[in-house]
C-alpha cells in the first residue's frame, strides 16, 4: 500500500499517530471518540495531499483562505469532502465561501452574517455557522504588532447567534475559538473552560447549536478535556507550513 507514494504513506501514518493522541484525549476525559469531528486543516498544501488524505479515510477538511478554499474544493470536487472555512473572512468573499463550505467556523459580526446568508440563499444551499469568539483577556484586537486571531468578544454572542438563527440558508452550529497566544497549559485550560460556558449558555436557546470547534495540533488535550465537538488539526498531520500562514 503506498509504495509508490511515499507522501501518502506520510500522511497516513500521522494521521494514525493522531488518532492514537485524539483517543487516549478521549479516555482522559471520559469521553467517545464518536463525540468528536477531526477536521484537518489543509490550508497552504496541495490538493494533491488533499486528495491523499480523502484516500485515507478524512472526510472533512478545512481551509482559511478562500481563493485556495474554492480552488481545492472545485478540483476535488468528486470526492465527498466537507469543506469546513475557518479563517478570518471578508465580506466579500461570502458568496463565493457560501457556495462549497459546509461550515464556516470564524464568523465573529453582523455584516459578515448577513452577506453568507444572501450568499447561501443564492446558492441554494443550507451553510453552518460557528459563532467565533474572543478568549482573550487583551483589549480587542490584541496587543499591538501582533494580528488579532479574530472573534467576537463574548458579550456579543447572543446576539449574533440569534441574527445567525433568524437567517434563511444559514443554520447555527455553536461557538468556535482559537486559545489565546502564550497561554500556557492553565491559560489555555481557562479559556476552553470559559468557551465551553458559552456553549451551555447558548444552547439554553439554541439546543442544536452543540458544536464546540476548539483545539490545534499543540492543544487539542485540553480542548478535548473541555468538551470540544470539533478538532481543527494541520501541522500535526500534514507537517510544518512556511511562516506567515
Ligand atoms: C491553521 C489553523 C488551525 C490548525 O493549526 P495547527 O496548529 O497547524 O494544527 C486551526 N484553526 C485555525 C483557525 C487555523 O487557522
């Protein structure tokens, strides 16, 4: 099996190697491993790998840039893959996202909302929507010389969870985050704690919005121990990407 192709024998064996990390996460915090969505981030890597790992049984995938999304997900379009987006998005680019995102993870106000849903209606599609939120401590925007991951600050998540409900093409999923820069392990922990707390409180009116998209390749212990629905995992599977990415 992949003698000829020694990338997809790579590939195959860190995704194993994943497995076995995400299952002992899962033993660690009680949990099954069917409670939870590996979702492997493939942004700045070729279709090809793309291709390499929908052979290896992935099913969804994620990217943060819509231009390589589009591309990839036209090319391989054949294969069954979710199309999960889950970088900062423009406005601008909500039509064209709305036409082959399954989900879109990183939606953090109401323009941007308001455009996937035009978008998604036209496409005639149903697209989810995660409501992502700050968990920093910093003033929005974080520290300065440094590039905001992005989110909405928590106050403002039921609000636009309900604008996100009350939109036709658009269907409400749950909250995503990215652990705040530097954290640490208890950094990190309180964040997915409080993450998790939004989660509770906007199922209280949301009951389907249930997905928790939290977790990295250098996190996803903690977010699988605070109950993460949805782990978004590149590097760890697909090896380092050039900086600035
Ligand atoms: C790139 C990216 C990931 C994957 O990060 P790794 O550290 O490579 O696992 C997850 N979430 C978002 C939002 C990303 O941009």
């Amino acid at each position: 099996m992949n003698s000829g192709d020694p990338r997809a024998a790579e590939l195959s064996y860190s995704l194993t190697a994943l497995e076995a990390r995400v299952g002992a996460a899962c033993r660690a915090a009680g949990r099954g491993r069917r409670e939870i969505t590996l979702v492997v981030v493939t942004k700045t890597f070729p279709a090809d790998d793309v291709a390499r790992l929908a052979a290896a049984g992935v099913v969804d995938v994620g990217e943060n840039k819509d231009q390589e999304a589009a591309a990839k997900a036209a090319e391989l379009a054949n294969l069954g893959l979710r199309w999960h987006f889950v970088g900062q998005l423009q406005r601008n680019k909500a039509r064209s996202v709305a036409r082959y995102a399954h989900a879109v993870h990183s939606v953090d106000r109401a323009p941007l909302v308001t455009a996937l849903g035009r978008g998604a209606q036209d496409a005639q599609r149903e697209l989810g929507v995660l409501v992502q939120v700050d968990l920093s401590d910093e003033p929005a925007g974080g520290p300065p010389g440094r590039p905001a991951r992005g989110g909405a600050d928590q106050a403002d998540l039921p609000a636009l969870a309900d604008q996100v409900a009350s939109t036709s093409g658009l269907a409400l999923r749950g909250v995503m985050a990215v652990a705040p820069r530097e954290a640490g392990p208890d950094g990190t922990a309180r964040a997915f704690a409080r993450l998790a707390a939004l989660s509770a409180r906007l199922r209280a009116d949301h009951p389907g919005a249930d997905w928790v998209s939290a977790g990295m390749s250098g996190d996803l212990e903690a977010a699988v121990a605070a109950g993460a629905t949805h782990l978004r995992v590149g590097s760890a599977v697909l090896g380092r990407r050039p900086p600035l990415q």
